[in-house]
C-alpha cells in the first residue's frame, strides 16, 4: 500500500463495512426489542450480501483489468482492496457468530426455541425423520460429482448440501441443492414457537438418501456472484427495445462468476482446497459460521408466525404515520397547496397524503398535465395506479422511468409496460447517467391562469419504503420552483442534462459547483472573522471534491456538523486537516435516508434538501435534484430537525479520526434518541380539525299569556273537578 495522497480520506469499503456493523450491533442491544434484534441480523448478512455481490465484485474485476490503479483515498490497490475487506468480513462473521448464539438463549427464555437435530426429543425425532422421508426427500434431487456429472453451477445465494462420500471403494463429493420453494422452518408445536430449519434436517438426515455408502463430511454451503453488470448502449441493437435488453441483461447476473463462498460449521482442507478450485476462489474469499445460518432472512417470517401476543410483547409498538397540521386530509389537497408549502417528514407523517395528492390530481378538470421521474416502486403501486388513471382520463401524462436501479429492474420494467399501455408517455432516461431524482410537476389552469404544484423528495415514490425510511417531501406551488421543474423536464426531454435553474440544484454539472459555490461563500465569511457553518445530511460521502472542500472550510474556521449514515471516506477531527469537521452516525429503527445541506445561519441561511449523496456517482454521473427551502417556518424546522438528530445520544455514534464510531457523548444531557422523538412530535404537530361550534341554547318560551276568556274558562274547570 502507498501513502495516502489525502490524509484525510479512508476506503469506502472499509468504511462502509463499519457502518454495517453499526447495524449488528443493533442485534446486540438489549434496549432493542428482541425480535426487533432478529430483523437487524437479517438486514446485516442481507447488507452483507449486497455489498459481496456489487462492491467486491465490481473491485474483483477491476483487479483483474488493472490492478494498478490506486485508490486515491486509501492508496490501496485492488488487490490490496479485496484482501483488507476479507479481513475485515472475517471479524464481522465472528461477531455475527456470538451474536446469533446469544440471541438463541435469550429466544429461549421468552419460551422460542430454535431445536438443532440433536436437541430433538423421542417424539420430535420420529415426526421430523417422517417428514424428511414424505415431505422433502422427494424433492432433493443429490448428484454425486464425478466424470460423467461434473461440478455443477451454483446458484447464487442458494443453499447447498456438499458432502463427500465413501462407495464402492471410491471417495467422491457430492451436492444436494436445497430448493427454494422449501419452507424452511419446519414448527414442532401448534404455537409455532418451537422451530427447526428445513436445511438442518437435510443435512442431519443426509445419510438416507445414501443408505448403503459412508458420508464422512458433510456441510451446507452458499455461493455469492458478481453482480455488477455493466450496461453498454452500443450492445443494442437498432431495432431492439430497450426494455427487451434490459430483461436479457438481468439473466447474465445470475452466472457471473463467484466472489464469495459461506460454510456452515465446518470444513476440512482437502475440501475446501476442492471447493476453492472448481469456484475459483482464494481461500481468503470463504467464510465460515459456527452459530448463525448462512441465510437468516427466515427470521422476517418466523416473526411473523409466533403468537400475537409474544409478537406484541417483543416488536416495536406499530407507528401510524401522522398528518401534517398544514393539511386537512378531509379537503382539497391541491387548492391547499396552492395556497401553502408543506414539508412531509416519512415515515413520521403519513405518504398517503402526497398519494391522495396525486389522486386528486388524475381526476381533477384543473389540471393539463402531470410530470414524474420514477427511481424504485412499491409492487402494486398505487403511484402507477393513479398515473395510469390520470392518462385515462385524458391528462397529459409523461414519466422518466430509470430500468437500472440495482435489484428493482424487473420492477421497474413491468410497471413501464402498464404506463404505457394505459396511455402514458414513459422514456427511459441516458446512457451515460441514470436518473436518482425524485420529481413531481402537476400543471394546472384555473380561470385562464396557469399554477403548477411540485413535489420534490428525497427517498423514492414507494409506500412500503416509506414506513421504513427517513425521507423529506416538500410539496410547493411556488411559481419559481414550477418554472424550474418545468424547465426540467423539458430538458430531459431533449437530452439537456446541462440545464440552468433559479432554485433547484441539479447534477450532473451544477449541484456539486452550487454546494462548493456556497462553502466558498462560508469560508470567505469565516475569514473576515463571521459566524460560518455548513450541515449536512446525508447517506454516504466519497466525492473526493468535496471532500478536500470541507476539508478547507473546517481549516478556515467554518463549523461542519455532518450526520453520514453509512459510507464516509471523510476522517474528522485531524490536526490541521479537519479539525472543526464534526460527522455522527444513526442506526435505529428506521433506515436514515433524507438528504439536507445548511449553510450559514441568520438572515442569509441557505436551506436545501436533495436527493443527491456527496458520492461521484450521484454528482457527475446520475441526474439528481435538490431544492432551496423558501418558506422561513419550513427552513427553521429543517434546522431544529438536523440539530435534533445531531444531539441523539441513545442511538447516535460519532465518527473518530481513526474511522471507527464511539458512543455521542452522554455527559449531563438528556438521553435523546431522535426517531422516537420525532414519532411524538409529528403527533403533536398532526392536523387537528377546528371545533364545531355548539349552537347556543334555545331560550326557554315564554309562558303563553292567556286572555280575560280563557282565564275563566280554566277557573270554573278546576271549581268543577274540586
């Protein structure tokens, strides 16, 4: 490895390992709820398999290209790269490990009790042998390796049953796959808290598929492939549908070569050198688990499955988003918007209110048109349904579909296909740069007079993910802001990614210039001895520009408070590089995803939020947007909610020049853990209805005054009855 060119900057890998840690040790903290632990092991070994399958793959392939080329962060090669991941992938399997161990006696104390075949009593060992032999025997389908059946091809996060066998004389190794289709948790009680997994049973009960040979050694083993595709244009053919290209591209993910091999238990060498052979891996590449499942995304279901009441007692209490006290749900949204900003905090507050927006919208007579640039869906979207309802009824609608959007492609191809058959004009984006904005233009014309409202966010338009993420959506009818989007879509119409706007900051060439404009505009301010800041928020940091900017405005005397959720190449705190750069880190129940940057404070405060991440790929190579914050109370609650989560202290970390995190520190302050906080205070700020006024009541009538006649008349009636 060579000196670092900035000494500054750390390995976005390694960096980004860490912050998946961070999510393990989510499955370690007691104050969790316990079957909320389970869920973070999930999202941890998923996290872990995404990043095997995209990150390590895509350095794979560059070390065999040209291994030479130097990180400019780290100084490391690719090689140098791949062996620093493995290294630090081994430690995260061991703690992963004791883990998954401790988490299986504290499941047992709660009475749920994950059985090994060993473990099963008399009655549990006939009724699970009984089930192999009727329920999954059938369905296995062994091969033993050998001249005429060579080594198979491994699909990629399978799981396998690799053995080697004794027959006839002859030592061989074989494969069992174990289908997907399985259920995989085979429950020994009617609650469904007594459980054990279909691929340990196989593996216990391997021998009777061999009854007349030996099986000294057998595992269960789990492939992970490269799985970044590089889409060429220029493979297209002329006549070729673009969506038709990207179904035939998304096949080859599935073979691309392997990264990554995973043992359960154990291994011995003269097997592994076998497996490492026939894969082509470096022994480095395989990890082996003791005590955790090669695939623990069972655990999603089995939590689900357990009584309800356990379930109650062991999750989080369930989060119904609120509304926002700027909207009545029970009015027009459209004619309230264009008489206000509204800024929606997901999932704290309700998406439903922007879909009801769009609802409105497709039915509405006020409105011509309605714009969209699409990243990921929710499957059966209700954004699609209402898009497509809006063509129907013959508005003028047109969406900027991305296909590339790692894992969603198919997704994404199926919901372009309905658009257009229900009218939609759908085009798909650029070559060179996928569009990550995510963007909403309604045009309307009431009384010869033509109003836009635009929605921009900073998470995409899926109703699942949005009670899962952290996101912001500003929803305007701002004149400026609507000539802008305008503008914009007009641009990525004809392929202008150049575009120039008032205030909407737009990669690839005018979001980074516009945030390094502005930190020059601090840093000028810090100079001549003035209050100077720039917060930011955000998911990830490698722009190495702004990088080495930040880096010049913390040495100016510029305050920088920075909440990075995952990968960050920029190292605080450094004696003369970074020394008021200050950046933490959250992981809790939601997945942190908004995107804000702060600069200044006072009358010149500059508020914007964006989809775009301080990453190379989000400033020069994807279209991303950001917008100005123009209504002063939505700017001061950006501010009070970028200093809350800075102030978190519970489920916060702050980053240390040597890139590992610490706890924030806690000393006489309030224990603050910012989710939670934010679930109270969006009910406290929901739309609460005026009171009906309560009508007065009626006075009470006048006794009837009665005249000369009737008087008598009364008088000699009561004589009579006396």
């Amino acid at each position: 490895m060579k000196n670092k060119k900035y000494p500054f900057t750390q390995n976005r890998e390694i960096s980004w390992l860490k912050f998946n840690q961070r999510v393990l040790e989510e499955a370690a903290d007691p104050r969790v709820e316990l079957l909320e632990r389970l869920k973070f092991l999930a999202i941890f070994t998923s996290n872990l398999d995404e990043f095997f399958m995209v990150r390590a793959g895509s350095i794979l392939d560059m070390s065999l290209v040209d291994n030479k080329q130097i990180d400019s962060k780290s100084g490391m090669s690719p090689s140098e790269q791949l062996e620093a991941i493995c290294k630090e992938a081994e430690r995260l399997y061991k703690m992963r490990d004791n883990i998954s161990r401790n988490l299986g006696k504290t499941l047992r104390e709660v009475q749920i009790e994950p059985l090994t075949f060993k473990s099963l009593n008399k009655k549990q060992n006939k009724f699970i042998t009984t089930y192999f032999e009727k329920e999954l025997a059938p369905l296995l389908a062994p091969q033993i390796i050998d001249v005429h059946h060579p080594f198979p091809f491994l699909i990629n996060k399978e799981q396998y049953i690799f053995f080697r066998i004794l027959e006839d004389g002859k030592t061989r190794y074989g494969i069992v796959p174990i289908p997907s289709y399985l259920p995989r948790i085979i429950y020994l009680n009617e609650e469904k808290t007594q459980f054990i997994l279909a691929e340990n049973v196989i593996l216990a009960l391997l021998d009777k598929l061999f009854s007349k040979s030996k099986i000294p050694f057998k595992t269960i083993i789990r492939v992970t492939r490269n799985a970044d595709i590089n889409l060429n244009a220029a493979d297209i053919e002329d006549d070729e549908d673009y969506r038709s290209y990207m179904k035939t591209i998304l096949k080859k993910r599935l073979r691309l070569s392997p990264i990554r091999l995973e043992i359960f238990k154990n291994i011995d060498p003269e097997a592994l050198e076998y497996l490492c052979k026939q894969l082509h891996l470096h022994k480095s590449q395989v990890f082996i688990s003791k005590h955790s499942s090669l695939d623990p995304s069972y655990l999603f279901q089995l939590i689900d499955d357990v009584p309800n009441d356990i379930r109650r007692a062991l999750t989080y209490k369930p989060l119904v988003p609120a509304t926002d006290r700027r909207l009545n749900p029970d009015a027009s949204i459209i004619d309230q918007i264009l008489d206000h900003d509204v800024l929606l905090a997901y999932p704290y507050q309700d998406i439903g209110l922007f879909i009801q927006l769009l609802k409105e919208a497709a039915s509405d007579e006020r409105v011509l048109s309605i714009s969209i640039t699409i990243y990921r869906l929710a499957k059966n979207s209700q954004i699609v349904k209402y898009l497509c309802r809006a063509a129907e009824n013959g508005k003028n609608v047109t969406v900027l579909m991305e296909l590339r959007a790692r894992f969603d492609e198919q997704n994404n191809i199926q919901a372009a296909e309905r658009l257009e058959e229900s009218g939609v004009n759908v085009f798909y984006g650029f070559e060179d740069y996928k569009v990550h904005s995510k963007l909403m233009l309604i045009t309307l014309k009431s009384d010869d007079k033509i109003q836009t409202i635009t929605q921009i966010g900073t998470g995409n338009y899926n109703e699942k993910t949005s009670h899962q993420y952290t996101d912001l959506s500003l929803i305007t009818s701002n004149s400026q802001i609507g000539s802008d989007a305008t503008e914009f879509f007009k641009n990525m119409n004809v392929s202008n990614l150049a575009g120039e706007y008032q205030n909407l900051i737009v990669s690839p060439f005018k979001l980074k210039e516009a945030v390094i404009r502005m930190l020059d505009e601090q840093i000028a301010l810090a100079e001549e001895g003035k209050a100077a800041r720039a917060w930011f928020k955000m998911n990830s940091v490698t722009d190495l520009d702004l990088i080495v900017k930040i880096a010049q405005a913390s040495q100016a005397g510029v305050e920088i408070r920075m909440i990075v959720r995952g990968i960050c190449c920029l190292l605080p705190g450094l004696p003369g590089y970074t020394d008021h750069v200050e950046i933490h880190s959250i992981v809790g129940r939601f997945l942190e995803h908004g995107r804000i940057y702060i600069f200044g404070e006072g009358e010149n405060e500059k508020v914007y939020i964006s989809s775009a991440d301080f990453m190379t790929r989000n400033t020069e190579r994807r279209v991303e947007v950001g917008v100005q914050i123009l209504d002063p109370e939505l700017k001061k609650e950006l501010v009070d909610y970028f200093d809350l989560e800075f102030r978190d202290n519970l489920k916060g970390r702050k980053l240390l020049p040597s890139g590992f995190y610490t706890k924030v520190d806690q000393d006489n302050e309030e224990m603050i853990d910012s989710q939670e906080r934010f679930i109270e205070l969006a009910k406290e700020n929901r739309f609460i209805p005026a009171p009906t006024p309560i009508p007065a009541p009626a006075a009470a009538p006048e006794p009837e005054k009665k005249n000369w006649f009737q008087r008598l008349f009364l008088r000699n009636k009561e004589q009579k009855q006396q």
